[in-house]
C-alpha cells in the first residue's frame, strides 16, 4: 500500500466494532446537518429497477414504488403491515437481489424498506439516522448494506428473510465511513469478497467483506483513484472467464474507468462526454451504468444526452471502447436510471424526477426500452440496438401506465 493509501487509511478507518457512531462524529458533520436542514428540496430522479430473471420491473419516482409483474402481465400492489407509511419522501436507492428474492428501496425519509419479491410484502423496515443515499444486497442475501448522507456505511442481517420471513431485527449496525463526504453508489463485487463505496469526493474504497459484518469492517483493500470530480455511479462486468469482474465507475468529469478492485489500478480510462459529441467545457456527468450479462457492453446515461451510449469491454485486453450512440428519437428522453436482467436483451431506462421547481406535477416518469444486447458485441457491424415502440414493450399499455402513471407521457 502506499503513503498516499495509508493516509486515506488512516482518514477513512473507524473502531465501529457494532458500536453507534454518533461519538465520532465531528463539528464538520455537524455543519453539515445544519446545512441539511436549510437547503431547499432537492430534485429526485426517477429510478428503475429490473428482476435479474425478468420476471418483473420497478419504478421509484418520488415516494412512490410502481411495480409490474412481467410473467403475470398485471400491476403489483405492495403490501406493508407495519405502522409505516409505504414511504414518505423521495426514494434514493431501490435495486433487486441477485436471487431475485427480494427488492430494497430507501430515501430521504430515512427508512430502508425490504419487500418480498415473490408475494411483495414489507418483510421489516430500518430506521436510518439520516438520509439514505445507496443500497447494496449480499450475493447471498444475508446482508443488506445502505449509506447515509453522513458517508456512514451500515449493514442488516436479513437472517430468514430470503424465506420469506419477516425481519427479526430491524437494528443497523454502523460497519465503515467515509467521513463528512457523501456516498453516491455502494456494489459488492461478483465473488462477494468486497464492497465497494465511492463519494463525492472522487474516491472509491475497496473494503475486505468479512464473514461477520456485524463486528465492522476493518480491512481496505485499495482505493481506486483517478477520477477528478465526484464519482456517481458503479457496476461491476463478469463472466465465466473473468469471475472476480472488473470495476466500472462513471463521474462527473465525463469519463468512465475500469478498475482492478485488488490493486486500485485503474486499467483504463474513456472520455465518454467528448465521445459523445458533448461539450467538453461543462463535462456533463454520467448519470449510470448498466452492464450486459455476459461483460461485453456497458450502457452509460450522460448528463443532457438524448440517448445511451454503449462502450465494448474487452475483459482479456482491459480495454473500453465505445462503440456508438443509440440516440431516443421524438420527445426529448434523457435516462436518469438504467436497469438490465441478467437473463434478457432488453435495456430498460426511465427519465423522470420529483420534486420539479416550478412544475405542477409532483412526479414524472417516462419509461423506453432498446432491444438487441442477447449477441455479443465484437464490434459495431454486430451491434444493432433499436428502440421498442410502447406496443412492443412487453406488458404494453398496461404496464406503461403503472409505471409511468399514465399511458402518454404528456397526460
């Protein structure tokens, strides 16, 4: 490790051992709570979610959770008996299992909801101390892990919940932080030995996952630093020859990176803002990224593009190289989120957002999907995306307005 590393060590390292830590907490962090009171309410952007085994997609816009049941053709109603609202405020986070299991949302009314997949009950809600900015579900869903707005990083034991059981303990547990710097996107890697955080504050840390979370995590592994404005987003890119995966991180300086998680060595590095035509003085930042099942391709949603633009990633030569834009004709459509399943070919996106200044709708939500990603891209001749009329989109009308609250974007 080096010197750079062990002073980001030392920063970044708390003796949680399941203690609270409220008793670390600085004057900064109290500055902060003050600021987070005054400021105004901050626009949400509508989020996606998709079953990895395409058996159903959710929307989150606002605090609302609009789900459709894809092998059903019917819209969901969620189910909560405990004394909580569904949720209260705009949610942040939302994503599936990888088992498909289940589905945890979380937001700005600081409550981490766990929902049965298979008959959409609220299985337990947590209580965070602040507001809650990412979620992350262990591979073998034991572990839900959330960050607040704090860059404090705390951790669930979901002991028989993936049977459908309600949670025994709805108790957080405070594991790591990233002090007084907010968390943008937390990811467990393929093989569930790491969890990685990144902030506002360009870095992204690689933290040794241990068998009992409970106890804190203690051990870095690396820091992946390259990235000279705010990292929002990750995704990592997997297959049978590469099973640890690779990193993929996206920023606000308009650029996407490939990590190797081990050593914090960035492998490559690509200007996706200048590739896509972008002005290179405003460096739009990358909103999310979404990879294919099997590695080849990375979707990256821009700030103010009008479409996705899809990068090739040549695991074997560490290599990004963005192949072509799929530009969203007609109405102006600029993904906020992306979400693809593991089994099909369909990319899902949402534009949309709450909490607009000056718009009489309190949400909005528009939702298109590009079709074509089941070959795998060798290059751009083999690369034929299109995107799905809303009478090819499966569940069709109804489905678009569960989603999107109404069939036309416009009503």
């Amino acid at each position: 490790m080096t010197m750079e590393e062990t002073g980001m060590e030392d920063e970044c390292k708390t003796e949680t051992n399941g203690t609270n830590l409220e008793e670390r907490e600085t004057e900064d962090a109290h500055v902060m709570v003050e600021r987070d009171s005054n400021l105004p309410t901050e626009v949400a952007p509508a989020l996606i979610a998709v079953h990895p085994f395409d058996q159903s997609v959710a929307v989150a816009v606002g605090p609302e959770i609009r789900v459709f049941d894809l092998g059903k053709n019917s819209s969901v109603s969620l189910a909560d008996d405990s004394k909580e609202m569904l949720h209260k405020d705009s949610i942040r986070a939302m994503r599936f299992s990888e088992k498909g299991k289940l589905l945890v949302s979380a937001g700005d009314d600081k409550l981490v909801k766990i929902w049965s997949a298979e008959n959409w009950k609220c299985l337990g809600t947590v209580n965070s101390e602040k507001r809650v900015s990412a979620v992350a579900i262990s591979k073998d869903e034991m572990y839900v892990c959330f960050a607040d707005k704090f860059g404090v990083v705390w951790v669930v034991d979901l002991a028989g919940v993936a049977e459908n059981q309600a949670l025994s303990n709805s108790k957080a547990v405070a594991i790591f932080a990233h002090y007084c710097s907010i968390i943008t996107s937390l990811e467990f890697s393929p093989d569930g030995r790491f969890i990685v955080s990144a902030d506002r504050d360009f870095k992204i840390r690689v933290s040794v996952f241990p068998k009992n979370p409970l106890n804190g995590v203690h051990e870095i592994q690396s820091f992946c630093l390259g990235h000279s404005e705010f990292v929002s987003c990750l995704t990592f890119v997997y297959n049978s020859e590469f099973p640890e995966g690779f990193l993929v991180s996206g920023s606000g300086d308009s650029t996407v990176c490939l990590w190797d998680v081990t050593s914090g060595s960035c492998l490559c590095k690509s200007e996706v803002g200048r590739e896509a035509g972008l002005s290179e003085e405003c460096h739009p930042a990358v909103t999310d990224l979404c990879a294919t099942s099997d590695a080849s391709l990375v979707a990256v949603a821009i700030q103010s593009l009008q479409g996705i633009l899809l990068i090739r990633c040549d695991l074997s030569a560490r290599v990004l190289s963005v192949l072509k834009m799929v530009p969203i004709p007609g109405e102006t459509f600029i993904p906020t989120n992306l979400g693809i399943s593991s089994s099909g070919d369909l990319l899902w996106m949402v534009t949309g957002a709450s909490n607009l200044p000056g718009s009489k709708a309190t949400s909005l939500a528009r939702v298109s999907v590009i079709s074509g990603f089941k070959k795998p891209a060798l290059n751009e001749s083999d690369l034929k995306p299109r995107i799905l009329e809303d009478r090819e989109i499966p569940g069709r009308e109804q489905l678009l307005e569960k989603l999107q609250g109404s069939i036309s974007a416009e009503n």
